[in-house]
DNA sequence: AAAAAAC
C-alpha cells in the first residue's frame, strides 16, 4: 500500500505528518499530491471528509519549500467559500509547514485590515482567503497576484451556490496564466465545467466516491413529525428534539444540530439551554469573533451542542462528533449529505437523527432521492403519549419565538391525521414519485451529478419491493427502540469505542485540529 | 425560502 513516504514530499512535510499519526494516505491525496508534485493542474471531484485538504496543503508546501515571497506578492493561494473553512485551511498549513520556513497569511472577512496587511506586507508564501476579503484587499491595491505560483480554489460547487463564480473568475485573471491549479468541487455542475475548462491545463483528474451518503459508519434515521395543531407545532418540535438527544443517552457526547433558518438556530439554541443543555449557536448573523469563539468551545469539548445553520454544514471538521440533528430537513438534498457528513468522520461511528414535518415531505422526498437509499423511520418518542408532551411543552417557547402573527389559517382537515399515517403517505408518495426521475424535467443543472455517481449499489429501482422494505425497516425501529430502554443502542453499542479505529486522514482528523484557534495562532 | 460572503 501506498505510504506518504512514497509520494516525493519533502522530509519536512513527511515529518509533519509522521508527527499526526497518519502514515496511509487516502485515495484522493494519493490521485492529488502525485501529479501536483510534478507541476500539473489537479482537478479533484470530491466531498470534504476523503482528506481534501491535505491532498493540496501538503504538495504546496514542498512545492514552496524553497524560494521565498515577495512584499505584497503572495507565492500561493487558498480560496475557500467560508471563513471557517479559511481558517480550518490556515491551521492545517500551520502543521504541515510546522518545520518549514513559510509564512502565511489568513484574509477572511469580520477581522481588522491592519493585521492582515502588516502580514501581506512582509510577503507571505501563502495566502488563505475567502474571496470577498481578498477582492477587497486586491482593490486596495495592497495586494499583486502576479507572483502565485499555485492557485488552489476549494469547494468550488459551494462557491457556485454562494454566489462566488464571478469572483473567482477575477481572481483567476490577476494570477499569471503560468501559475498551477488545483481545483476542488464535490460535484461537476455546467458552470464548474466551464470555469475548469476555462481556467485548468490539462488537469490530472482524481475523483473519489460520495464520501458521506455512502459512508455506514453513519447511522441514520428520520423521525416523521406532525404537532398537534399548527400554532404548537414549533414548540412540540423542539421538545421532540430534546427526547430525541435524550433518547441517544450516553452515546450522544455531543452534537450538532442543523437548522434551516438562522431565527431557528437562536430559537432552539435558547430553548435547550433553559432545558438544561450545553448548547450555542453559530450562523452569519452572529459576529466572526463569537463564531469563532463557539466553535472553538466545540471542538475543545465545553460545548455539548453546537446548534447551526449550513454555515457549519459543510467542511467544517470537528473530530468525534456522536451526532447530527437535522431539525429540518434541508431544502437543497445535496446539503443532507454535508450536514451529516460532520458526524461519523474518519473511520468513526456517528448518528444522524432528522426531524420531517408535513411541509418537508417535498425536500425528504428530494434527499432520499439523492442518497438513493431509504433512511429508516424512527418512531417518534413522544409516541402515542403526544398530548402530555405537548403539555410539557408549554413550558418552553423563549420568548423570541411568540408567533407574531396571528394568521391562523385553517388546513384541510386531511392534515389532521396522526403522524404515522403521514409518515406513510410520504413514504407512498415519494415511492409514487421516484420513477419520475427519468422524466425531462427541464434542462437544468441539479441532475449533473447523476452520471458520476459511482456508487456500487446500481440502479436498483427501489419500487421493486417497497412493501418488503418498509417492513424491513419497521422491524429495525421496533429493535432500536427497545434498545433504547437500556440506553444502548443495541449490539454494536459495546463496541462502539473499541471499534473506533481512526483510519485515513481525512481532512482535519489530525489531533492539532481539536487545539484551539488560540493554540494554533502562533507565528 | 434561506444561507453564505466585503465594507
């Protein structure tokens, strides 16, 4: 098997590594750093979690390894769509490059100027940036690309959905056209194939399977929800959630759980607070400071629950994570993948718990499509018992959340029925619904990623045996919840830790990456 | 319908 002593990196960075633990490289490190070393363009297909940003830190820093930058002339650059990310980057070339002489500079937005442009000054080898910041700084005038010699553009298909192709088109046409190129997208939408064609030579390209969809050490399950009338609905919602954290007792060291709506991060944060959890929430609105500080909290294990928008959803790499929560579903699928995908990393075991209400139906419908499987229904611990926990529930309700309106618009009475029969009428319409997939539905993007999922499972027609299936999974609920009575979660619960043998190194799975920011903000 | 990112 392939070793990382194997693939031409400089001792320094060999012994960085070494120093992590990590010693078998995984599949797209070893497709990337091979012809990155030799100078060519990388396009890498591939989720974060499959060692994405080791396959490019490392080749960089022994590409850099002599040569020293210039003021004002960056020798290398990092575009990553958030600033979390940026920084995760930044602490990963912090200890790959520990016994190297390169210097960097992280130029992410919600931070002061001064610091960076002192740094940029000196001449950085490396420069790290979401590109807002960096735009910023080049129309300052601050700042000359013309130097880079590697240009390293990250998660590029969230790029696209934020809105940042445009940018880092400008940012592509200030580097030399001589500069190399690693380009990493999880997926190859139209436009990401234009930008690649546009701006990549003749690219090695590596693409390696769906990590998180594909991955069983990821447990997953959904619970179908219906509150007892529209008004309680949200409160009941989030005392589900709390019986569903309870319910995973001891296994549950900690968390994240994923929230649509930024309001709905603060609301269920402060909600479970006043119930007694460890929890905080991290989203745009909340300053880079506070971000910063809770997600450093996380990752150093004073905060049980991290309560989030998709800020977090994807990247993002906390080491040992027990669960996600998705306390909605998501309305684009392909962020399913990437929320649940912070749990069960790198060889470990994770759970992932997701919450359905009847107006989800549609976008769960859309993610079991995507991730080609049916994710089994949990039955609900409320139960039968709904009316007693919804009047636990009155209890709750911060005081933010008071609906402001009160438009109260009678449904159907069809809408009334218990949960369970909504939970089956998904279940039939989105079976009534999968063949569709083949229907010419416009001629949009979203289905690009279609062909290239190699997933070995094939094209199994999943209405084949439904009926066979939905009693399968039935039995599996009925099985987990008995478990539960003995706050396991069944045979596998004992080997729960024993078995978790870290494997890979996967993005950030290395121990530094559990230090805090502080700790890493040396040099 | 919402989230992210520049001031």
């Amino acid at each position: 098997m392939t070793k990382f002593s194997d693939l031409n990196l400089s001792d320094k960075v060999l012994k960085a590594v070494a120093e992590t633990g990590y010693d078998t490289p995984t599949p797209i490190q070893v497709g990337a750093i091979v012809p990155a070393l030799e100078g060519r363009d990388v396009l890498g297909i591939a989720q974060t979690g499959t060692g994405k940003t080791a396959a490019f830190t490392l080749p960089m820093i022994t590409l850099l390894g002599r040569g020293r930058a210039r003021a004002r002339m960056p020798r290398s650059l990092v575009l990553a769509p958030t600033r979390e990310l940026a920084a995760q980057v930044a602490a990963n070339f912090d200890a790959y490059a520990k016994y190297t002489k390169l210097s960097k500079a992280l130029l992410i937005g919600g931070t002061s100027f001064k610091d960076q442009d002192k740094l940029i000054d000196k001449g950085v080898d490396v420069l790290i940036a979401t590109p807002g910041r960096l735009l910023d700084h080049l129309e300052r005038g601050k700042l000359i690309l013309t130097d880079v010699k590697v240009m390293v553009v990250d998660e590029a298909d969230r790029m696209l959905d934020m809105g940042f192709i445009p940018d880092i088109e400008e940012i592509f046409k200030r580097t030399p056209f001589t500069r190399q190129t690693l380009f990493f997208s999880a997926t190859m939408a139209p436009e990401i194939e234009r930008i690649t064609n546009t701006f990549l030579s003749n690219p090695a390209k590596i693409e390696v399977a769906r990590a998180a969809t594909t991955n069983t050490n990821i447990k997953q399950g959904v619970v179908m929800f219906k509150g007892s009338s529209k008004p309680k609905e949200p409160a009941e919602k989030r005392d589900l959630l709390r019986q569903l954290i309870v319910a995973e007792g001891d296994a549950c060291t900690n968390a994240i759980i994923f929230c649509n709506r930024k309001s709905d991060v603060d609301i269920v944060s402060k909600s479970l607070n006043k119930h007694g959890f460890n929890a905080a929430p991290i989203h745009g609105d909340l300053d880079q400071s506070h971000r910063t500080r809770t997600l450093e909290q996380f990752r150093d294990n004073e905060l049980k629950i991290l309560v989030a928008s998709d800020v977090a959803a994807r990247g993002l790499d906390i080491p040992a994570v027990t669960h996600v929560f998705n306390f909605d579903v998501p309305s684009h699928a392909e962020d399913y993948v990437h929320r649940i995908g912070r749990t069960g990393r790198a060889g470990r075991k994770g759970t992932a718990i997701m919450i359905c209400t009847s107006r989800d139906e549609k976008n769960f419908a859309d993610v079991e499509s995507l991730v080609n499987e049916q994710i089994p229904r949990l039955d609900s611990p409320m139960g039968k018992a709904a009316p007693a926990a919804a009047a636990a529930a009155t209890d709750d309700a911060p005081k933010t959340e008071r609906p402001k309106r009160t438009r109260t618009r009678r449904k159907p009475a069809a809408d009334d029925k218990p949960a369970a029969d909504t939970a089956q009428q998904a279940a039939a319409q989105q079976q009534q619904e999968q063949p569709k997939d083949e229907a010419p539905r416009e001629a949009k993007p979203r289905r690009e990623r279609a062909p290239r999922q190699q997933t070995p499972r094939e094209d199994t027609p999943r209405e084949a045996a439904p009926q066979q299936q939905r009693n399968d999974n039935q039995r599996d609920n009925n099985q987990r919840d008995n478990n539960r009575g003995r706050g396991g979660r069944g045979n596998n619960n004992n080997n729960r830790h024993n078995d978790n043998k870290v494997v890979g190194l996967g993005d950030d799975t290395p121990a530094f990456i559990a230090l805090s920011f502080a700790d890493r903000a040396k040099v």
